[in-house]
C-alpha cells in the first residue's frame, strides 16, 4: 500500500475512532457487569478499544484492503499505537493534532469531490497530506518532550508500559470526581 495514501486513511481512521470515543458512554448501553468487567481490565480496554478501530477501518475503507488482510491489521496496529500516544498528551498538543486530522479528513472530503478540476484536487490533495503528516511530526515532537517530562519526575521509577496501559489520572480524577 502507498505510504502517502496509508498516512491520509489514519488520519481519518484516529479522527473516528476519537469521535466514537467521546461520543460514547458505554454505562447506559452494556450491562453492568460487562461495563465493570472492561473499566477494570487495563488489557481488555485495550483489546476492545482494538477491535472496534480494526472494524471501524475495514468499514469505513473497505476499497482500501481488497483481500489483504494483514495490510489493515498493521495498519490498525500503527493506528491504535499513535491513539495512544496522542492520548498522553498535554490538552494543547492533543487539541492541535486532533485539528489538523479534523483539517486532513475536511481536505480529503473536498478532494474526492467529482466536479474539482485537476488543479484544484491537486492542492487539495496536498494540504490533506501537509496537515496528516503535520500532525504526525506534532505527535511525535511533543510526544518525546511528554516522555523527558515524566522520566525527569519518576526516574528510576518510570515504565514504559505504565505510561501506555495506564492512563495519567486527572486533578478531578484523583480527587475523586464524577466521570473518573
């Protein structure tokens, strides 16, 4: 698959999975025991939260993976793991990535339009690109800058896999508030 057509389709793939995420409570509509079992299960979040993006990808794209796969389970792979890292970080880095994706997907929109001429798909098609891989290099720079942070207050004491399987709590979280 194109490298260039594989980072538009995450971008699109992040901006719905986080749109079906902050849309959805889960508390009204599972029973009880399910909702308990899933908020208490780190893993099981994560394996759930997988296999919703995997489907949502194969749905939403579904020209993209003609009978290939392993393609979209790697795609969704690297999908899931930038969620992640998107996830941790500080509200504004978040917000700016979150964005650009939303300017990538609006831009990928207007290029798919039938009466564009040429010229014009071409440009629209290059601002989609400029704001996906925007969003990465943003991801990835303030990423790096998150993770000097929490090893500079941890040190010995950080880990990898705490930093991605648990999610940093919230001032309102800590102190007990509704929603957390």
């Amino acid at each position: 698959m194109d490298v260039e057509v594989s980072v538009r389709y995450m971008a699109v793939a992040v901006v719905l999975f986080y749109m079906m995420l902050v849309s959805n409570d889960m508390n009204g509509v599972v029973g009880c025991n399910v909702h308990h079992t899933i908020k208490r299960n780190p893993a099981l979040q994560h394996l759930t939260a997988f296999i919703v993006l995997y489907f949502l990808v194969i749905l939403a794209f579904p020209q993209t993976f003609k009978g290939a796969l392993h393609h979209s389970f790697l795609l969704c792979l690297a999908v899931y793991a930038w969620f992640l890292i998107i996830a941790r970080l500080p509200f504004s880095m978040f917000a700016l990535v979150i964005l650009l994706l939303l300017g990538s997907y609006i831009f990928s929109l207007h290029s798919q339009r039938n009466e564009l001429e040429a010229r014009r798909r071409q440009r629209a098609v290059a601002l989609q690109n400029l704001m996906a891989y925007s969003a990465v290099g943003v991801t990835v720079v303030a990423f790096v800058l998150y993770v000097i942070e929490k090893r500079a207050k941890h040190g010995a004491h950080f880990s990898w896999a705490k930093l991605f399987v648990n999610p940093p709590k919230c001032k309102a979280c800590k102190a007990g508030g509704r929603g957390c």
